[in-house]
C-alpha cells in the first residue's frame, strides 16, 4: 500500500519541482531581496539609490603645503654633495588628499575635516562631474576636526546635499560611507551604525571633544571628511578617522548635527566656542565603587552610584571657582541625571557661556548643589 501511493505521487512531485525550476529560471524571483530593493522600483539596492541621491554633493579635495626639511646628515653640507644632490635646507612641498561635502550650493560651502587642510596654502575640490576649483579655507576647529572650505558658486551649477538628524539614530540603522579613499573617487561602502556616543577619548585623542558615531562601513584614509548617509541619502555623519591594529574595521564619524552647528558659526566668521569647565573626569558605577571600599588599602572611600568622578581640577578654572574638589561626584547637570563623563560633556557642549549651570554633586556622604559657569574652552598655544 505504501509503495502504489508513493507511486502514485511521484508525478506530482516532479511537476512540483519542475515547476519551482521554472520559476527560479525566469522572472518571478526577485533580483535584490524586498527589503533592500530601491524606493523607485528600479530593480537597484537602496544603497544605490542613496548614493546616487547625493553622489552629485560629495567631493576630492587635495592640498598642498610647505614643510621643514627632515634634517640631513652634516656630511651633506659638503658643496661637492650639495651640487649633486641640492640644498638641503628649507622648505618642501608636501600633497594631501582628502574628501568633502557641499552643503550650501549658493555659498559654495564644503565641510570636511580640519585635519584635511590643515596649514594648506593651496586647496582643490573636484567636483563629482570632474569640474575642478579653487577653494578658499573659511574656518577650522581644532577641537572638533572639522573645517569649511568655499568655492565659487556662481554659474557652477553647485548641488548641496540633504543633512539628516543624527539624534535619530539608532545602534542597527544604515550607514553608507562616500568619498575618495586612497584617491579612488565616488568610492561607496555599506555598513551599520555599531555604537553611538562614543567618546573620542577612549581612542587616544585626549586634545578633542567629541562623541561620535561608529560604524562598521570601510573608512580609508582620503575618506576623512567625507559624508556618511542614511538609507535615504541624507547626510547623518561626517567621516573623521579609522582603527587601526586591534579593532581594525571599524570607523567613526562625527554627528551631523554638531557638524551643522561648527559649519553655522565658521561660516559667520567667527571662531567656535566651547564651553568650559577645567575637570578631568573618569566614569565610576556603584559596582566599581563598591570593590573599591571594600579595599582596606584604599585611598578615598567612592560614593556607591554612577556618575563623573572628578579626577583633577584645573587651576583658575570655573570648576575650582565654583568650589568643587577631587573625589566629588557629579551626578546631575540642571535637572537631567549625569551617569558618565560623556553625557556630562554633552550637557556643557550646549550650555551658553557665563550662564551659571546647576550641578549636583556627591562629596563624602552628602549631595550638594553647585553653580558653575562655563567658560570659552582656551585656545591651545
């Protein structure tokens, strides 16, 4: 009985499968999965469909500039050597290469990165259509890594790109990184956003300020200063550096939305101004403050809750005026909670400068509440 039916469906499955193969072969099965397709039903990724959107806005830039000499052997200062090799003394001319973003066509401003110019005297933007102009350096920020270069937009037919909301992102959403890496231009990679708010510090930058997006997408260098997007082409990031050795492939981008505001006040003319406060903070939680106490060894008994410790208070700096001490807490700004040195360098990144700032601090036993009033960060050198 079991053999005849068995028999019996044979022809059925094989119409079954024939039928799959068939289906396979032509064009039932789609080309890109559903949930990759492009918006316009192009049969593209969406990736390509970003790309394209802001292909026209993404730039080269090269530099030049004049570097000392690397000092020569004393033997090269003998003439005979001189004449056969030249003078070794002065300047030389050295080339960079990076990438960049238009963002406003009627002013022909590029934001890119500020190490990408940095001490240029001469500046090159290629334009996605090949065009090249001269570009002139509006303003860097050190602090920031980010600089504004302005070409001539008249009659250029300039396209500036759409700028996302990089508050709206998301640990898992699309990143797609543009730009020029090794010089090899319209170069596009795909990733996701693999960690937000990640500080700049932990990198090893202990001279920036900045929280920023990171991103499994390939950065390389002639990447830096270049546009990372969303999935709908919008601008959420610009790109500023790599890792490299442990932790190689990933890279990060600084947020569009404090691009946006850097890029609003260099093109006013003006320098950017960072609030300030003078402390050195390391992140403590209750965990690690409860190992700590139960250390009969240890220096200072930590208050059990997460929060900024302050580490080093600067000389004549606001938080030494405002009183606070090595050891305290912070643990609140205003009235939002601070549960790390990060979320406290946010809160003061948008404070106004000279308006006093609520803080809640844990010294010893007690909570204290402390008025500080940033500062303009001091200028390095």
């Amino acid at each position: 009985m079991v053999r005849i039916s068995s028999l019996r469906l044979l022809p059925r499955l094989l119409s079954l499968l024939l039928g799959l193969v068939l289906m396979a072969g032509g064009v039932i099965l789609p080309a890109v999965p559903a949930a990759l397709a492009s918006r316009d039903g192009s049969g593209h990724s969406f990736v390509a469909d970003a790309a394209r959107r802001i292909g026209p806005a993404v730039v080269r830039i090269d530099t030049e500039r004049n570097v000392a000499r690397p000092a020569f052997d004393p033997a090269m200062l003998d003439p005979l050597l001189r004449d056969l090799f030249g003078d070794p003394s002065g300047s030389m001319r050295e080339r960079g290469q990076g990438s960049g973003v238009l963002i406003d066509a009627d002013r022909g401003l590029v934001l890119t990165n500020a190490h990408v110019v940095d001490r240029a005297d001469l500046v090159e933007v290629t334009l996605a259509d090949g065009r090249q102009l001269d570009g002139t350096v509006v303003g860097t920020d050190a602090v920031t890594d980010l600089a504004l270069v302005q070409v001539p937009s008249r009659d250029n037919g300039l396209v500036a790109a759409s700028l996302g909301d990089s508050e709206a992102l998301q640990v898992g959403d699309w990143a797609i990184a543009l730009g020029s890496p090794y010089g090899l231009e319209r170069t596009v990679t795909l990733g996701i956003v693999s960690s937000l708010h990640r500080d700049i510090n932990s990198l090893g930058f202990s001279d920036k300020r900045l929280d920023l997006i990171q991103t499994d997408a390939a950065i390389n260098p002639g990447n830096s200063g270049g546009p990372l997007i969303n999935a709908s082409g919008e601008v959420i990031g610009i790109n500023t550096l790599v890792r490299s050795g442990p932790g190689a492939g990933l890279g990060f981008a600084i947020p569009i939305n404090l691009a946006r505001r850097v890029a609003s006040q260099l093109a006013d003319g003006g320098r950017v101004v960072h609030p300030y406060l003078g402390l050195q903070l390391v992140p403590l939680t209750a965990r690690v403050a409860r190992e700590n106490n139960r250390d009969p060894e240890a220096l200072l008994t930590l208050p059990e809750r997460d929060g900024a410790l302050v580490q080093r208070v600067l000389p004549d700096s606001p938080a030494e005026k405002a009183g606070l001490r090595r050891g305290d807490l912070v643990v609140g700004l205003a009235d939002r909670s601070i549960r790390d040195p990060s979320s406290l360098l946010q809160e003061v990144e948008r404070a106004e400068v000279g308006e006093p700032l609520p803080l809640t601090v844990v010294r010893g036993q007690r909570e204290l509440r402390l008025s500080i009033r940033p500062e303009a960060l001091p200028l390095a050198g």
